[in-house]
C-alpha cells in the first residue's frame, strides 16, 4: 500500500500542471547546424503571449555566433551561417514578447553558451535572454534576434518592414540599432 501511495505521488509530481515545449525550430534556431530556417507547424494561440504552453523553439546544440552582412540594406546582422537576424519593435525591456505562432515565423536565435561575435560583430553589444520556455535567447544591444522563416539563403531580407504580429521587424546595424529602410514592396510577414 505505501509503495502503491509512493508510485501515485511520483506520478502525480511528473504531470504537474507546469506546460510542457513542443520542439518546433531546431534547426531554424542552431546556427551550427543549418544554413535557413525551416518552417514550423504551429497548433497554438496568436501572437505575442509570453506563455511557453503550447509551442516553443527547442534548445540550441552550443554558442551561437553573430556576424554582418553587407547587402542592398547597408552592413546588418547575420548569425554564423549568415542567415539574416532581426529584432522586433513590440518586444520591450530586452525581452521577448514573441511566442507561440509569431515564434513559428520569427523562431528566435538561442544559444546554450556565450555567444561569439565574428566578422564585424559588436562583442560587447552581445547577451543574451532567458525565455519563459527556459531557453536561451541572444540578444544585440537592447534588442532579442529573431530569424524569419521565409528567408531561405545567406542575405535574405524578406522579413525586413514586415508588420507581421503587428508591430515591425527589422534587420540590426552594427551598432545594434534598427535599419528601419523598406527592403522591397513585396516583403510580408
């Protein structure tokens, strides 16, 4: 009877009503290991929730690295494979407000170690974000990096001016501040 009473509590502790992550992104969010984004499923709430509930983007396999890029947009950031990075005008305070499906199109770039700047990257503009899925988010200056799933090469733009989740996003500046230029009409998000 008490092994049968041990057995219930152990159980009872491992489905506490703390939500669990879904794995969405992690080769969108592990400049290690992948060259673009890739596109998630998202079965979950809109918008800029800041609960890990339903969806979240999994844990990266190491440091992430930061870099530029210099394109139509003038010298912006890229991670190490140079994918595009970009920051989102409704996050606040450093913190990310990006959750749930706006994380399915703007999968966050996460790290599991201090991330490295390279070629042209600001070091002491690079930290980093805890996210309230329990992982790690980098950030530049003041601003958590997000990838945009339709940006498919090293250079792409398509996120830039996008108004997608209701509020702007836009490649960084070296000097960890928005390059708020429309790239193209045709961007979307």
């Amino acid at each position: 009877m008490a092994a049968l009473l041990g057995l219930t509590l152990v159980v009872a502790g491992c489905s506490s009503s703390t939500p669990t992550a879904t794995s969405t992104t992690a080769a969108a969010t592990t400049p290690a290991s992948s060259s673009a984004p890739a596109s998630s499923s998202a079965s979950s709430t809109t918008g800029k929730s800041g609960s890990a509930s339903v969806q979240s983007p999994s844990a990266a396999a190491g440091p992430a690295a930061v870099g530029t890029t210099t394109g139509k947009l003038g010298t912006f950031l890229v991670d190490g494979k140079g994918i595009t990075l970009y920051m989102w005008v409704a996050d606040t305070d450093g913190k990310s407000t990006c959750y749930d499906k706006c994380a399915g199109a703007w999968p966050p770039l996460l790290t599991t170690g201090a991330p490295t700047a390279t070629s042209g990257a600001t070091a002491s503009l690079l930290g980093t974000v805890a996210r309230t899925d329990g992982t790690t988010q980098v950030t530049y200056g003041k601003y958590p990096l997000y990838y945009f799933v339709k940006d498919k090469a090293p250079g792409d733009v398509t996120g830039q001016g996008s108004n997608g989740f209701d509020a702007k996003w836009w490649v960084l500046g070296v000097n960890g501040e928005p390059i708020a230029t429309e790239a193209t009409a045709s961007s979307s998000g």
